[in-house]
C-alpha cells in the first residue's frame, strides 16, 4: 500500500469538489448583469436549461439547496400548516428546522425503510379541517435520499405517493439535491421524476462539481412567488453570472459521468463486505454515498474515522456507529483502489477473526 504522505483521498462528501480547469474557463468568460436590479444572462441560460430539463414552466438560482427547500415549502404553505416528510429527510435534519423559524410551518416526520416511504403509510396522516388542528398541506419526498446511504426511490413507490397527494389535494415538493444522481442510476430521465412533482429543487454543487448553487422550479407563478421569497431570506445575487457559469458548465458536461462515481461506490461497498467489523447500511449501494456501521472491536466510527484518515483517507462519522463515504469526480479509480485498500488495513485485526455484525 502506498504511503498516505503521497495519498490523500476526500472521500467527506460531493460537496467537496473544486473547480475544473474548463469550469475556472467557463467562469471566467462569463457574461453578467445585475440579476437583482434586471437580469444576469448567464443565470438566465441557467434556469431556462434547468428548466427545460426539468419539464417545467420555470426556474429561480439559489445559493443553496436549503434555501430552494425552504423556499418551497414557504411558497406552497401558510403558517400554521404542516407538511409530511420521511423521518431521515434533509429538511427535517440538517436546515435547523427553518421551515418553522422562518415560515411559521410544522413537518410530520414517518420513518421510512432507507429513506423509501410507501403510500399506505400516508394516507391516514392527512388531519379533518378543524379549528383545533393544523392543516395539511404539502408531502416533500427526497431523491437520492442521502441519510438512506443514496438510496434511489423506486419510480411506482414515488409516483403512487404523487399520485395519492393530487387526488386528496395536496402540494408536493421533490429534494432533488442528488436527483441527476438517481438519473444515472436508472437511466428514467430527470424530466419523469420531475413531473410527479409541484416543483423540484437540484444542486449543482454536489456530483454535478460547481463550487455554489442550487435551483427550484416550477410553474411560472410559483416561481414568481420563490423569487419574493429569495428575496426575503437574503438570497438575491447581483453579478451571480460568475457563479452560475460554473453550474451550467456542470450541468451541460458532469451528468453523465455520474455512473463513474457510482461504479466507483460500489467498489467501497465491496471493500467493506470483506470486513466483518463493517456493515453496509444498506446493503445495496444505489448510487454515490455508501453508509457502513462500525462494529465495536474497531472501536467508535470517530475512531475508525481517525484510523482512516492515518491513512490517508478521509471519511465522515454519521453518529457514534456509522461513517459515510460519497465518491465524486474530484476522485479517480486509482484513488478509490487506495481507499479500498485503506479500509481493508483499518480493520485488519478483525477482518475474520470475530464475530460478523448482523442486521
């Protein structure tokens, strides 16, 4: 194994990815304008394309996925509402509940199996109109689904669910962050996930490689409204064209290079099926995120995290018995074999000798 000093493998998240030589180009001959004031054509281009893949009406460029979440959800509800979500879902979890600091809204969370909700177990959450009672009004679903290890949904388990929110008239809003994700996962095309869906939000600053944003589309009026918003929590950008530039070189160059990144998390995967102190949750790797508990003769996942990055490989802990590792395009196939050998060295002592964890 080569030394970790000449070895080092970010292996934290796909938001860690620098710009390309050919991006840092696109940057640079960007055409801008006041995006506030008028318009910025370049991040004009951008949302017309996003849109466009999407199969929607229109598009608004954001800073961050958390803001075209909770935008979303400000725009398709009024205080006092509540929305349904799975329990793990990013909204719930990692946007310190904005959607109730900000816009006055309550999530009903449903533990999911990886992320994946069916529809049976939605329909008797939906509360009768009622003084007394919040009003229902919004399912937000996510796809991949990153605490769910990149779990991609089953396209009939989102569409029944979809389909069960329209007929009881509710709005419904699609964590896109990692949507191209599941796009090359299944080859079903961006467009088809899109239009189970009110609107959607996507990042390009995850697989797709660009330093900053993310968009939220949707009809035409929707969009009229999230743009007030953005307005509101702070997000509209002058000159965004410079940084719009980069997410447009990622979504017109990087999608499809996506299942490189996935071949690759399969190849983690197979690593630590040989380790017996190390379990995949879950076992099948969908996409680019690959989630593992620690058993306890490898000691905590933060310890386990330190043994690693010895080694020259950096992963994150998620809590005290599971880490996570996300391939992305700043990695390449020598890199991950380094890793995967890292992780065979990390957990040397155990590798058959106890006694295998068990769901």
């Amino acid at each position: 194994m080569t030394s970790h000093s000449t070895t080092s493998v970010d292996l934290r998240s796909d938001t860690v990815t620098k710009p390309s030589p050919a991006m840092l180009q696109a940057i640079m001959e960007a055409e801008v304008g006041d995006d506030v004031i008028d318009v910025d054509p370049t991040v004009e281009r951008l949302q017309d394309r996003t849109a466009e893949l999407l199969g929607k009406e229109a598009a608004i460029f954001m800073p961050s996925g958390s803001m075209t979440n909770q935008i979303a959800v400000r725009c398709h509800c009024q205080p006092g509402d509540e929305f349904l979500c799975e329990a793990d879902c990013h909204i719930y979890n990692y946007e310190q509940a904005a959607f109730a600091q900000l816009s006055g809204l309550v999530a009903r969370c449903v533990p999911g199996r990886f992320g994946v909700l069916h529809v049976d177990q939605l329909r008797d959450l939906i509360r009768p109109i009622g003084d007394h009672l919040v009003r229902t009004r919004l399912v937000c679903l996510e796809n991949t689904h990153n605490r769910g290890g990149g779990k991609v949904w089953p396209f009939e388990q989102m569409e029944a669910i979809c389909s069960w929110a329209r007929e009881e008239g509710l709005r419904t809003h699609l964590d896109g962050a990692r949507l191209f994700n599941a796009v090359a996962a299944t080859d079903i095309p961006a467009i088809k996930w899109a239009s189970l869906f009110d609107s959607v939000s996507v990042c390009f600053s995850k697989g797709l490689g660009a330093p900053v944003g993310s968009a939220l589309a949707g009809t035409t009026e929707f969009i009229r409204l999230a743009r007030r918003a953005r307005k509101l929590f702070g997000g509209g950008m002058r000159q965004a064209g410079v940084i719009a530039a980069a997410a447009l070189y990622g979504l017109e160059n990087n999608r499809q290079r996506l299942i490189e990144d996935h071949i690759h998390a399969r190849m983690l995967a197979a690593a630590i099926r040989e380790t017996d102190q190390l379990l995949l949750e879950p076992d099948e790797v969908d996409s680019n995120i690959v989630i593992a508990q620690v058993g306890s003769k490898l000691g905590t996942a933060k310890e386990f995290v330190s043994k690693l990055a010895e080694l020259g490989v950096k992963v994150l802990n998620m809590g005290p018995h599971h880490i996570r590792l996300v391939t992305h395009l700043d990695v390449s196939r020598k890199q991950i074999e380094y890793a995967c050998d890292a992780i065979r060295n990390a957990a040397q002592p155990y590798r058959a000798s106890e006694p295998a964890l068990q769901h």
